[in-house]
C-alpha cells in the first residue's frame, strides 16, 4: 500500500540515512586502534591496500549473490576512478603512513577535521546553505577536536610533522571525494559501488606497498588475524556500504559532520586497547562532539 503522505516517507529516507551513517562512524572508530595494532605485524601500505582488496572481492560476491549488475556503463566510469582516488587511495596510503608518527588516537582526532572542509566546501560547490544550527555543530565539532589534541598534549613538532601533514592530505582530499560524489553521484547498487571503489582504491596502494616491503603471516597473532577479518568485514564491506547509502541520503555536510563522532570512539577504544591517554578532556571532547552531531542531524 503506498503512503499517501510524502512528509512521513522523507522523514523515513532521513532516518533511513542517520542509521546508516552510525553503523559507519562507529566501525571506522573502532578501525583506528586495529590498524595502529596490525602495523607492528604487517607494514601499513599493503596492510590497508591488501585488506581492501579482500574487502573488494567480498563485496563483490554479495552483490552477485543479491543479483546486482557488476557492469560499469561507459558515463560512470571516470566518476568511479575519481571517487575512489579521492574516497579510497588517497585516504587508505595517508592515513595509514600517518599511524608510524601519530597514535591511533590523535591521527583520528586530524582526519576527521574532514568534515570542517566538507561542510565549508558544500557552500560554494553544492549549495548547502550553512544555516545558523549547522554553524553551530561545526564549532561544537571542531571544539570536541581540539579538547581531544589538547588533552593528548599534542605538540606539532618536527618529529610528529610528516604524521600530521599526512592525516590533514586525507582529510581534505575525504571531503573533495565527498563533495564530488554529491555533485556527480554514481549511477550503480551501493554493493556494485562500493566494491569497485574499494577495489580501484586499493589496488595501487597495495602495489606500491608491496613494491617497499612483503608482509608475511606467519609473524600475525591470533588478535592480529581477528584485526584482519575486522578490517575486511566490517570496516570495507559494512562500513563503506553504509557510507555510501549515508551519502545518498542525507546532505553532504550533515553527513560529514555526523562521522566526527567517529575520532571520539576511535580515541576511547584506543584508550582501551591500546592504553593511550584518556581523562578529563577526552570525556569533554566527546560530550562536544556527539552535541555538534546531534545539532547537525537536526538541521
């Protein structure tokens, strides 16, 4: 039976997309502290490029399994490698580079300033109105940002630059794949998506890994193959589907800005499992955080 109202339908698209983006945020937190743990067993570049691919190829199946087209039409082609440069390559080699300076947490904390740029760049480029309500969640957000590098004593010193100046690469080129898969949204299933843009994604940054160094299992821990299959299932093949849906959903910025709760789960499982400082400011940083997100869902 079709619903005579459009209102309560938009609002079930919306909320449709808020339960997608949480399952994302809080499976690229809890990604932060595994990869900081697998990168003393696997180097980082074929840790992030090969895992992705695995992630790929299940991804695959599951579309296939649902009956989902695997073909690319001829007009979304350069749409796909573009995306999945600016969502996938560039995101997955800085990022994990950045974790040899940074710790799990603070490297958390500088990517997702992510949303800083994406919701400022959706201006100009998309038209999303900066309202007074989604201002206010920006300045909430990045105030839970820097409670959270102020309470790591964060120091930009030349030891901890090259880190640095990697994670903020990721997060600006994050918000320009962002803004351009809203300008030119892909025409493909959100499993067929995804699985190309992880696999496109992935592939040179596992070769160019691999070229440097040659991981071998027999060096992972039991807790570091669990961290593998994590990093394949959940963080490739859930997350980035829900990521993905998220976008389709809901305004880039509001998207964006809901995943700064991502860095505060990062920096508390990290605290947890990895014992990285966690006090007074972090709780601060996720009290500012989660009311930046909820300002910005609302808006």
């Amino acid at each position: 039976m079709s619903d005579p109202s459009p209102i309560p339908a938009r609002g079930r698209i919306a909320s449709g997309g808020l339960v997608f983006l949480t399952v994302t945020t809080v499976a690229w937190g809890l990604s932060w502290p595994v990869t900081k743990y697998l990168i003393s067993q696997w180097p980082p570049l074929p840790l992030r490029g090969l895992t992705g691919i695995a992630g790929s190829l299940a991804l695959f199946g599951y579309a296939a399994l649902r009956g989902d087209s695997l073909a690319v039409p001829r007009d979304q082609r350069l749409r796909l490698v573009i995306s999945a440069f600016f969502n996938v390559t560039l995101w997955m080699a800085v990022m994990g580079l950045a974790l040899l300076w940074l710790p799990a947490g603070e490297t958390a904390v500088i990517a997702y300033t992510m949303p800083v740029w994406t919701a400022l760049l959706a201006w100009p480029l998309l038209g999303e109105r900066l309202t007074l309500r989604r201002v206010a969640a920006l300045a909430l957000a990045f105030g839970g940002i820097a409670a959270l590098m102020g309470a790591a004593g964060f120091a930009a010193s030349m030891t901890k630059l090259p880190g640095i100046l990697l994670a903020l690469t990721g997060a600006l080129g994050f918000a320009l794949g962002t803004i351009f898969l809203k300008r030119f949204p892909i025409a493909l299933p959100g499993a067929t998506s995804a699985a190309w843009q992880i696999g496109l994604g992935c592939i040179p940054v596992a070769v160019i890994g691999l070229a440097f160094e040659i991981p071998h299992v027999s060096v992972l821990t039991p807790l570091g193959w669990a961290g593998l299959v994590y990093l394949v299932v959940i963080q490739f093949c859930i997350a980035y589907v829900c990521w993905f849906a998220a976008l389709q959903r809901l305004p880039a910025s509001v998207a964006a800005i809901g995943t700064m709760a991502t860095p505060v789960i990062g920096v508390v499982a990290s605290a947890v499992a990895l014992h990285e400082p966690l006090g007074v400011g972090q709780i601060a940083a996720l009290v500012m955080t989660l009311t930046g997100v909820a300002l910005a869902t609302r808006s």
